[in-house]
C-alpha cells in the first residue's frame, strides 16, 4: 500500500513507492529509497512538495491532517450516536466540529491546493458524513463561495444523513432504483426527517436547514424530496460531493470502484449538477488516480504516475503500448499538461 504525503511530513526513514521525477522527467529517487532527512532537504531544494511513499495501512493522501480527522469523526460519532428525535440542541455540538474542518483546511495552503486521490471505503455513515464535510468544503473553495455559506455548508454536510437513523429501508451496498416503490419512498424521506429535526432550532441557519432538505435535489428535478428545477449553489456543492461518496461507499448505491464514480460525475456533468460546481469539484479529486490503467486518443496505452497540480484530469502517463499496439520496451512519459494533441479516452 501507499499514500502521498505532504514533503514536510516526512521524518526521514519513509520508504519510495513511487519514483520521483523533476519536470523534465528525470528520475531523482527511484522506487524503494529509503529517504534520507539531507534526500528530504534536497527535495525541499527542488519544489518537490508531496511524494509517494510505502505504508502498511490503505490510506491515500488526506484531506485532513489525522489527529483532526480522529478528534471531528468521535465527535461526529458521539454527538449523533446517541441523538434522539427530540433532543436536536445537542447536534449544535456539530457546528464546532464544522468548524475544525474548514480550520484545518484554511490553515494549510497544500491542502486548498492539492489533488487528492479518495479512496474505497466501508459504509460507515460517520466517515462518509466527514469526507462529504471536508469534499464540500473544498468545492465552496475552489467556487469562491464566502465564509458564511462555507461554514453551512460544513454543517450541513455532517449531519446531512441525520434522516437515515429513521428509516428501516436497507439501503448499503443496494441501488435504491432497485427497491419496490414503498422502499424508495420510505428512503427519500430521510432528507425530510434531516431537516424537519432541526427546522425548529436557533443554532442552525436557514441556509444550512435548506442544503438539507436539498442535498438529494438534482438539476431538471430529476432528485427528491420536492423534484426541484431551481437548486442553490450551495446545495449543489454538497449534492456533488454526497453522490460521490455514496457511490465509493455503497450508501444507497451498489458499491463502485474510484474510477468508475468518476466517471459517473463527469458523464453527468451539466445534467444533474451545473458545469461550474462539477469543474470545482474536479480540480482537487484526481480524476485519474495513481495507477489508473488509461487509453489515450491515439490509441496508446498506460498507467498514471503522477498528478499535475491545477490540471486533475491531465496527468502523467508511463505509455506501456505504443499507438500501434507494440508493447514500449524503453520507458516513454507522456505528460498531458505538455502534450495538448491527445486526451484520455477511457479507463481500461
């Protein structure tokens, strides 16, 4: 297993997964280094700022530092673990953790900036509202968005599952479409429950209250509860996010591979969500993660070694076939920010 990890988190000792290449291609440190603390420097020297190193555990290059990410997911966890239907003052305590998300972001310009490759994960209702949380958090960014509709959109990106807790429908690892018309209704609800909890209360804004109740909305009203054509921003931006992460997850979705919840989101892009808050969403999710298998336009095959900052669905290709079909025996690197004649036609 491997991750990306920022070149100042290193402590020296980590172990290369990945070569590390300048701008011009050459190699720096190859596959298998054990970095070194003057290797790190260097690399300092040079404007590397992230690597790809061996760890032993799954996970990728993250959003949020861990120590913020453990402290937000108990908290998460404990506030809406034990809430009950009449007991909404205590899911205030969610509006602090919002805020240690967009803090932590704000706080380190890599992570503003970065592309980050998401990962497959298990349906846990706690993590995903946390990935949604700091994916939305990202995209109002990335949008310009103010800090007022930010911090709502934080909030409302944890506790936009709340509605969940009420419903008996099983809905991991099951496409809802599949279900007979009783259970889907019964599972549209659950934004309806999300939002009736806290309709009432002071703490939460009546712009968080709305990104609620439309989180499942869709453009063309092609989404629930209200089928609605007109759909904020706002809402858009955590709508994008959800339906990305369900469908890594399988939360109302059978459970689909990174790539493919790709290219669910940009085969849908100016039909369930508008163009501008899809291309937001795409400037930070790697459209095409680290060993991804591709295809070129010309017919050329080959694997993703590396991410170009700014451009996340143009990254750097190792070819492993030539246009014609040939297997390349010598090690040719096609860099799509660089070579503007060829685009990335599918995902083999």
């Amino acid at each position: 297993m491997s991750k990306l990890v920022s070149i100042n988190e290193l402590e020296g000792g980590e172990v290369l997964a990945a070569d590390v290449i300048t701008n011009d291609y050459q190699v720096l440190l190859s596959v298998g280094t054990i970095l070194k603390l003057d290797y790190v420097e260097k690399l300092k020297e040079l404007d590397i700022d992230q690597v790809r190193i061996q760890t032993e555990n799954s996970e990728e290059c993250a959003i949020l530092k861990e120590e913020v990410k453990e402290t937000c997911l108990n908290k998460v966890k404990d506030v809406l673990g034990r809430h009950t239907y009449n007991n909404n003052s205590e899911l205030m305590e969610i509006n602090s953790a919002a805020e240690d998300v967009i803090q932590n972001i704000l706080e380190d310009e890599q992570a503003v900036e970065a592309v980050y490759e998401i990962k497959e994960r298990t349906p846990d209702i706690y993590e995903h509202s946390l990935t949604v949380c700091s994916m939305a958090i990202l995209t109002g960014l990335r949008l310009g968005l103010s800090r007022d509709v930010i911090n709502d959109i934080g909030t409302a990106s944890l506790l936009h599952d709340l509605g969940l807790r009420y419903i008996t429908v099983n809905y991991i690892n099951t496409d809802i479409s599949s279900l007979n018309e009783k259970e889907q209704e019964e599972y549209r609800k659950h934004t309806v429950y999300g939002y009736t909890a806290v309709l009432h209360e002071q703490w939460i804004s009546e712009r968080a209250k709305r990104i609620l109740l439309f989180h499942h909305e869709k453009k063309g009203g092609l989404g629930y509860p209200l089928h609605a054509t007109d759909i904020p921003v706002e809402c858009q931006v955590l709508g994008i996010c959800e339906t990305f992460d369900e469908l890594i997850c399988g939360i109302g979705y059978v459970a689909h591979k990174v790539p493919e919840a790709i290219e669910f989101i940009k085969a849908t892009k100016g039909n369930l969500f508008d163009e501008e808050v899809t291309n937001a969403f795409f400037q930070f999710i790697a459209a095409y993660p680290f060993n991804t298998l591709i295809k070129l336009s010309d017919g050329s095959e080959g694997i993703v070694i590396k991410q170009n900052k700014g451009f996340p669905e143009r990254p750097v290709i190792k070819l492993t076939k030539d246009s014609s079909g040939n297997t390349c025996n010598t090690e040719t690197i096609v860099d799509l920010v660089k070579v503007h004649n060829v685009v990335i036609e599918c995902i083999l």
